[in-house]
C-alpha cells in the first residue's frame, strides 16, 4: 500500500474537520441538555417520546383544573358545616328559652320576654344560614340545589353535595330540617311544651344534617389525595422520559471538549501537509 500526497485533495484534512464538525455538533446539543435540563426537548428528539410525555403532561395539567372543583366545592361545603354548627348552637339556645316558657309559674311578662329571645334566635338561625355562601354557592339556604365536583379528567366521576336546608321557614317548615316556623308563639305553657317537642326533633333533624355535610369531607379529603397523588406520578413519568441526567451529561460535555481541541489540533496538523510537499522543492 502506498500514501500519496496530493496537492489537489487533503483526505486526511477532510476526515479531520468532519471530525471536528460532528464534535462540535455534539457540544451544541449536549449545551442545550444542560440549559433546558431536559434530554428530549422537542419531536426531533424522540418522535414518540415526546408525544407521550405532551399527552401524560396534558393529562396532569387537566388534573389542576379537577383539583380546583373539588376544592372549591369543599370550601362550600365547609362554610355549610361551620354554618351549621352555629345553627344547632342557637337551637340549643331556643330550647333552653322555651322550656322556660314551659314553667307553668312563670308569669306572662316573663313569658311575653321569652318570646321576644325566641324571636331573635329564630332571627339569627336565618342570618346565619343566608350567609352561609361560598364563591355564590349555598347549600342550606331555601332553595338550595344539588352541586357537583369533578373528581377525574374524563368528567364521568363526580362527587354530590346534597343539599341540607336549615332555615326556618315562613309559615311552612322544611322535610327533615327545623320543624317550626319563624312565626311560632307561646302565649301559655301548654303551646311552650307544644312547641318544645317541634325544637327537640329540630335539633335531632339538624344535627343529622350537619353530620351528612361533614362526612362530605371525608369524599373531598380522599378523592384530593388521590388526584394529587396521580398528578404526581404522572409528572414523575414524564420527568422520566424527558429529563437529563446532568452529572453523565455534564461529564460527556466535558469529554467532547477535549475531542474538539484534539479534533481540532488534527486539523492544524493536516494543514500542514501541503508545506511539507513543497519543502521537497526547495
């Protein structure tokens, strides 16, 4: 075999600055690994990696929007829960004020001023309850309404909150909810003890229906953290198929430093080559 030296084509030349440019390529890209911290940054990368980590991150950014409802809709059903605490408070307030009235040796001034408590605590239930609204949404008010959270991305899990009517109706009462109206009187022990039994059931009724919005957040609390949960692993798959590792990246980086000055110095050297023919005819 033989080595000829040519003045019209340097393959050795060549093969050095491909040499250079494919290194130099590499830095270039191993550069933007470390910037953005990502191994694949777009479809060039890996066409069908790429696509399941936009899908699996689509499907977890959906996932704040699910969070949201649910949260919102537990903070409504909390205001209801807290709301109604102070309802059943003020329930137990009216009954301490009617079995008084009950006494049949109470005088009917006394009476007349019991009413007049009854009448403020029957008052207050209903500024309580009216108030009782979170972002618009009330669950105890007259006329209250069934809600619905989303609990999956897919919007065929939802979670109910039933409504629990505490108010104190006006001249009707409300199935399963306080059974006396805003306009209830005693003139006389026997329509105190009369309306004693109504505040007894109300207090039995309203105390069931606080308790069925509290286990609300039992299904809020569970189906939170499931979602959380999923939208974690669902981010960590992604950060598994897309993310660098930046200590193997950072020492290949550095690698193909030194292969670019050695590619280069081979540069150098074959460019000399031509010299060296001429220094033949001198």
């Amino acid at each position: 075999m033989s080595f000829v030296n040519s003045t019209d084509y340097n393959s050795s030349a060549q093969l050095a600055v491909g040499l250079l440019d494919s290194t130099t390529s590499q830095i270039q890209q191993t550069a933007n690994v470390i910037s953005t911290g990502k191994q694949i940054n777009g479809p060039a990368d890996n066409p069908a990696v790429w696509g399941l980590a936009q899908r699996n991150t689509s499907n977890a950014l959906a996932l704040d929007s699910v969070l949201q409802s649910l949260q919102r809709n537990q903070s409504v059903n909390d205001t209801a829960v807290a709301a109604g605490q102070q309802v059943v408070d003020l329930l137990n307030q009216i009954k301490t004020v009617v079995v008084a009235a009950a006494d049949p040796s109470l005088d009917s001034a006394s009476r007349a001023q019991d009413q007049s408590s009854f009448t403020n605590l029957v008052s207050e239930i209903n500024n309580v309850v009216s108030g009782a609204s979170f972002n618009g949404d009330n669950l105890i008010q007259s006329g209250a309404t069934a809600l619905f959270a989303l609990g999956d991305v897919k919007g065929a899990l939802k979670i109910t909150l039933a409504p629990q009517v505490l108010a104190v109706g006006v001249g009707h009462t409300f199935a399963g909810g306080i059974q006396f109206t805003a306009g209830a009187a005693f003139s006389t022990a026997t329509s105190a003890a009369a309306l004693l039994s109504l505040v007894n059931t109300s207090i039995s009724n309203v105390t069931n229906q606080v308790a069925a919005l509290g286990a609300n957040d039992v299904k809020f609390n569970a189906q939170i953290a499931f979602v959380q949960t999923l939208q974690q692993s669902i981010n960590q798959g992604v950060a598994n198929q897309v993310d660098a590792d930046l200590a193997k990246t950072s020492a290949k980086y550095q690698a193909l430093q030194t292969k670019q000055q050695l590619a280069s110095q081979a540069v150098n050297i074959t460019n000399q080559s031509g010299s060296n023919i001429l220094s033949l005819f001198r």
